[in-house]
C-alpha cells in the first residue's frame, strides 16, 4: 500500500479529483509513496510529499521506458518513489502536458496537470501578438485556461494602444490584465485566478518578467531575476530550469525559462479548437470550404483581427508541412523552385 496518505497534506501541492481516481486504478507496491516533481536537473530530480523536499531519481527499468517510448518527465507529474531508496517507480497519468517539438521534430513536456496558465508579455519589445497565438494554442488544445498578463507598461509610451490591440486581438471570452509585476497589488489582481489547490505555470519569452511575478506572488525572493537588453529587451536566462512552488494562499506556481520557440505538438483538431472564434464565424461564410482568404462575402475576414487570422493560416501551414511525406516536401520544393524561376524571369523581361 502506498504509505502516508494524507488528503489535506498534499492539497499543498495540488492533489486533486484526478490524482485520486489515478490512484484507485493502481496497484501499489509497498513502501512506497506519492510525490510531485517540483525540479528536473540532469542528475537528479526534487520531489515534494506535501511536507517536505526529496531528492529522487528515476528507476532504471522506468528511465528506459521512457526512453524507448519518446516520453520524458516534467515538472508538475505525480509519481509513486520507494519510501527507502527515493527512486521513482511509477508516474501516474497526466491529465493535460503541455509538449512543444524541438528542433529535431521530437516531443518535448514542458510541464503536467496544469489548471491556469499565465502568458506572461511585456509591453516593451517583447509584445507580439503572433506570438501570443502559439502561447494559446498550446493552452487551448491541452484545456488549460489561459490568461494573458501585460507587464512593463512603464516601458513604453505605446502602453495604452498596445492593450488595446491585444484586446481586439484576442476572443472575447479569454482574459487580459495588465499589472507591475513588481508590486504587491499584483497579487490581488491576480487573486481571482488563483484559486488554493490550483496548479497554474507562467509562460513567456526570456525577460518578460515571469521570474519577477514568481516572486511578488510567493512574497519572497525564491527565484533570480536580472535586467534585459536595451535595445530588444530581451532577457539573459536568469531562470534555467523549470520549478514548482507552493504559494501561502494555497496555489502551486510553476516559473519557466523563457522560450525562444515555440513550435507546437498539435493536430488539426487542436488547432481549430484553439481557434473557435475563426470556425465559429466560417458557418456563415458564402463558401463552405472558405479558406478564408480572397473569397467573396468571407465573414472570417470582416470580425477577426488580421494577425490572428495569419496566425491560424501560419499553424496550420506548419502543421502540414509535418505531415508531408519527403517525396511530398520534395514536389513541394520543386513548385517553390519554379514558381521562384518564373517570378525572377518576369522581372528581368519588364
């Protein structure tokens, strides 16, 4: 039987409805207890049983499965350690991970069981609400709610028009806040969305100010935050690792190290289910395969912020181009190549 299970001790750590209808499904061995992975570092991982850290590592026979399956262990998993040895024996179900691919098209979790998640942008160079679509993309299809946060307003002169083109820019339903992560206001403006035994994970690009709002949400210094670039701001990694807390009103905050891509491990439906508000208004387009694009009488084209709607053009091309075979890419390249040709060969005759 598992060891030390006391309901009210892991709620610290966001035990919920779905870890206890995991756990009446297992069998397990004994000795053993539940955890949450609050850190992952190369060697070795930190656990925390709702009372205290321990620090873990994977059995072997698990790491190879893991390994041989193309899965990892993120920050956010309930696993089942030994009691004596602290080795991992078990991860339980996830009910949402959030995944993007990495540069070799391999699945990568960022984190597990998520409820909110914040996407953190500021209002300096950082803004880009093409950008923010992958961001609730990946959110929508995992159904995680997400919430966009604005930061920095004193940074730019451009902070009212900015906040406005973000709210034109997003469907109505999905939230927007614009705080100084730096002050404790910041806490009572979030506290809607924040509610005890949630897990929520802040998201967004180096410098954006997560790490800062990681702290003004603990009310103490647990994570380094430095100045960004002047010219871009862009951030210098001061967070390298992703890592779970527990906040004293209840809530487990999860920072991130800033992203500097974000290519999506999604599906068609995934995609337009991140995108209701596109399909939603295509059921009274003049043509019912609109693409939404020159047609005539398109209702897409006349509600939908214009980047949003090449947002969505821009995932779904991508999407297709992963699911191409390389003979397709191959025919694909060779019409670019021609089309290319005649383009330059029409500019040299006028």
């Amino acid at each position: 039987m598992i060891e030390n299970i006391d309901i009210a001790q892991l709620r610290a750590i966001g035990f919920d409805s779905h870890v206890l209808q995991t756990l009446s499904s297992l069998d397990p061995q004994p000795q053993q207890q539940l955890g949450r992975v609050i850190n992952i570092q190369r060697d070795h991982l930190q656990l925390h049983n709702g009372l205290h850290e321990i620090s873990a590592q994977l059995l072997p026979a698990l790491q190879q499965q893991l390994q041989a399956s193309g899965d990892t262990l993120a920050v956010g998993d309930w696993v089942l350690f030994q009691s004596a040895t602290a080795r991992i024996t078990q991860i339980l179900p996830a009910k949402n991970r959030l995944c993007r691919r990495n540069s070799d098209g391999h699945r990568q979790a960022l984190v597990a069981n998520i409820d909110v998640a914040l996407l953190v942008m500021g209002l300096d160079h950082d803004f880009n609400l093409r950008r923010l679509d992958r961001y609730l993309t990946l959110c929508l299809t995992n159904e995680v709610t997400p919430l966009l946060v604005l930061t920095k307003a004193d940074c730019t002169a451009q902070a009212t028009e900015k906040m406005a083109q973000a709210r034109r820019h997003l469907p109505p339903h999905l939230g927007l806040l614009s705080i100084d992560g730096r002050a404790n206001a910041a806490r009572e403006t979030l506290n809607p969305w924040l509610t005890a035994g949630q897990t929520v994970v802040l998201l967004g690009s180096s410098g954006a100010g997560k790490s800062t709002l990681t702290n003004t949400l603990l009310n103490t210094a647990v994570q380094e935050t430095g100045a960004v670039r002047l010219d871009d701001s862009r951030g210098r990694h001061t967070t390298t690792s992703r890592s779970l807390h527990l906040c004293p009103n209840g809530v487990c905050i999860i920072d991130t190290p800033g992203l500097r891509t974000l290519q999506l491990d999604s599906d068609e439906a995934g995609i337009y289910a991140a995108f209701t508000d596109i399909t939603t208004l295509a059921l009274d387009c003049r043509f019912r395969d609109c693409q939404h694009r020159d047609e005539p009488n398109c209702a897409v084209r006349a509600h939908i912020n214009p980047d949003r709607l090449k947002s969505f053009h821009k995932l779904l091309r991508e999407l297709s181009r992963e699911t191409m075979t390389v003979l397709q890419k191959h025919a694909q390249l060779a019409q670019w190549k021609t089309v290319s040709k005649g383009s330059r060969a029409r500019r040299k005759a006028s």
